[in-house]
C-alpha cells in the first residue's frame, strides 16, 4: 500500500448456513440499483455490486467453517479472501479474542465495508462496538455496514421476467448514530463542538430529498456552534450578551430537525437544550454562561464571567454603559473595596448608583461582598497560583489555594448570586 493512501477493505462473517449450506438467492442494492443473481454468499453479491473494489477482503469463520464453507465461497465467483480463523465465542473471553482478531487486520486510515449478515447473533453488536473503538485508535472511516436479508424477499422485474429479490440493507446509519452522540456528549459535557464540525464534513442520510442542503445546513449550525463555545471558552462577554449566533442557531436547529431520522433529532434536541437560555440582547445571559461553565468544570472561565458578568449586570440596571471601559474600571475599583470609605474616585456617583440598584430592589451589600469573594479567586487563578502566600511548604513557596478552593468558592458564591438576581424575576 502506498504510503500515506488508505486501505479499501470488505470484512464479514461467515457460518456454516442450514444442514445443506446456503440456498442461492438473487440480492439487489436498491441504492445502485443493481441486482446480482443466483448467489449463494451474501458475501460475493456484495463485493460484486462494490465492483470488487477492495484492497483486500477478510472472512473470519470457525475452524469447521473454514473447512466446510470456504473454498466453495471463493469458488462461486472467483473472488479470492483472506479467511481469518476465530473461535465459537463461548465465553467472554472468546468473544474478546474475537474483537481482537478483527481489530488486528485493521490499518490506520482504512475504508471499512462490513457485512454482518452471517454470524453469531452477538458478532453484529461487537461489530457496530469494534468499528466505534476503532474510528477512535485508528482514524478508520465506515464506507458501508450491510446486511443481506435473505427473508425479505420481494418480487420484482428483471429482463422481462418476474424474479424474487432479497434487499441488501445499508446500515451504516447505525454507524452514524454513534458519531451523532459521541459528539452530543462531547458538546453537551465538554463545550467542545469540533467533533461536531467534523461529522458535517462527512456523509450522511435524512428524509430530506435534497440531501446536499441539509448537509450544507449541518455544516452552519456546528460553525455557529463552535463559534459559541469560543465565546464562551474566551469570555467573550459582549458576544455572549448580544447573543445573535444562538438566535440564529436555534432557529437552523429547528428548520433541520424536520429531515433528520428521529434518533439523530434526539441528538440535536440534546445540544438545543443546552443553550436554551440564552436570549438575543439579555444580559441575564452573562450568567446563563456562568452555569454552562460550571456544568463543563471550566472553572476559570466561570469565575472571570461571573466578576465581569455580575459589573455588567448593575451597570445595566442603572443604564450605565457598560461598554464603555472607564465606567467598568470605575465602578469595579468601587464594589472590589471591602471599606467603601477608600474608595478614591467620585463616591457620590458610586452612593447615587447604589441608592438607584435600592429602588430596584437589588440588594447590593450582599452582592458586592459575594463580588470580593470572586476577585480574591479570580486574582489567583489568572496568575497561574504563582500569587504566592508568604509562609513556605518544606522550604518551597505555596500558592493561596488548592484547586478544589476554585470550583467550591465559585458554586457557592453562584448559588447565592443567583438566589439574589433571579428572586422573582426568571429562572435560571
């Protein structure tokens, strides 16, 4: 194999059939619209309808399958396979020896189509897990997972004579499925949306008769998806108020759930959820994107959104513009101070918005003092814990906190953040 080029390969089961082998059957792709006729082996109506256009071919059988069943597989059609022998998968121990022999004919980067119509009833299910684990070590791509049913048959026209047919059947939405949730999981528990970026990129099926475009409007909502979760990774706090790319998403969201196969609606129903509350031009969205840091541990971020978020919030309320860097910078040196006597600034204009947040039933002593809890936290966490204390551990200098400090203080200080701003008004 050239170097750098990946692999076309066919792997598949293969039984001993009935006490008198395999009955011949005629099996047809509808997809390629081609039909092979007067087949015993699944096997070889698929590898011709592919146009055996395969690297190499890998049959795993029994020994006594190997014996019986083999030969007169590559016999029917000429096709030559590599036959890989596996044990019965009696125990679990077997059944992993046999997730092991698959695993191992596997190259990086290999095309995989497999056939899992002829096999232990449990081989199909450690299949669809085999090809996962392996999407995952060894970048494999599924072409195509099939099975030939043989029982469903149906009568149809072929050179004007009326023949029964057996379906191949593409599952390699099935295949899919797994890529859908894998990268749900990963938005929802994470915040990371490149895993769903890349499954755009690639194939995929829906209802819908113009297939291209619900790809094309897959590839937009995991953009816009990505772009959110930067936002949030990089306290971008305006973008994050203003709110007009969740605005869009929501609505792409709704628009491609129409095609989509139910399963794979689950899965984007799960990634709206997770962004539901955030609004177009709302600056409760500040801590929308606190507790979305918190639920994905990305604790600095939290803790940088939730000081800034919380300046913004009472700046907001008083119609101060929050924007404007000499209003933050001002106000925030005023709520940092735990004496506000040494505040140095204007002080009346500080009483006058505090007495403002007073007719708005804010209750601002208790929110600034939860606001020095956070920059105490915050100060330490972006330094990198090289904010040293004084006192030394066996010689060595100390930082102030422990890891667990940061989450702990943030929580709780939340928790009673939210309790005071949300009273009455909304739910977070």
């Amino acid at each position: 194999m050239e170097k750098g080029k990946s692999r076309k390969i066919f792997l598949s089961f293969l039984g001993l059939g009935g006490k008198a082998g395999y009955i011949p059957g005629n099996y047809i792709d509808k997809e390629k619209n081609r039909i092979v006729n007067d087949v015993k082996y699944v096997q070889n109506a698929i590898v011709e309808i592919e146009e055996d256009n395969f690297d190499e071919k890998y049959i795993f059988c029994t020994r006594e399958v190997l014996e019986k069943r083999f030969d007169e597989l590559e016999e029917e059609k000429g096709y030559k396979y590599i036959s890989i022998e596996i044990g019965k998968g009696e125990d679990e121990g077997e059944i992993w020896a046999i997730f092991q022999k698959i695993y191992d004919v596997l190259e990086e980067n290999d095309e995989v189509t497999f056939d899992v119509t002829h096999s232990y009833r449990f081989l199909p299910i450690l299949g669809l897990l085999l090809l996962q684990h392996a999407k995952f070590l060894k970048n494999i791509k599924v072409k195509k997972l099939c099975y030939g049913a043989f029982e469903m048959k149906y009568k149809m026209k072929n050179e004007n004579e009326e023949i029964d047919v057996s379906p191949i059947m593409d599952l390699t939405s099935f295949s899919k499925l797994q890529d859908w949730s894998l990268s749900g999981y990963s938005f929802v528990n994470t915040g990371m949306a490149a895993n769903f970026t890349d499954l755009a990129k690639k194939e995929f099926k829906s209802t819908s008769k113009n297939i291209d475009m619900d790809k094309i409007n897959l590839e937009k909502i995991s953009k816009k998806l990505e772009n959110i979760a930067l936002d949030l990774y990089t306290n971008r706090g305006i973008n994050i108020v203003e709110g007009h790319q969740i605005a869009d998403i929501k609505k792409k969201m709704k628009e491609m759930k129409k095609d989509l196969y139910p399963p794979f609606t689950l899965v984007i129903d799960k990634m709206e959820k997770d962004i539901s509350n955030f609004k177009v031009k709302n600056v409760y969205n500040v801590f929308y994107a606190v507790e979305w840091c918190i639920e994905k541990k990305l604790f600095q971020q939290g803790i940088t959104m939730l000081q800034e978020g919380l300046i913004t919030f009472l700046l907001d309320k008083v119609n101060i513009d929050y924007k404007n860097k000499e209003n933050r910078e001002e106000f925030s040196n005023f709520i940092g101070l735990e004496n506000a006597k040494e505040y140095k600034g204007d002080i009346q204009k500080m009483n006058d918005i505090v007495s403002e947040l007073g007719k708005k039933q804010i209750e601002f002593q208790k929110l600034k003092s939860l606001y020095c809890n956070i920059k105490n936290i915050r100060n330490d966490i972006n330094h990198g814990g090289f904010n040293l204390k004084d006192n030394k551990l066996n010689g060595e200098p100390r930082s102030k906190m422990d890891s667990l400090t940061f989450k702990n203080t943030l929580e709780k200080n939340f928790k009673k953040i939210k309790e005071i701003i949300f009273n009455g008004e909304q739910e977070i």
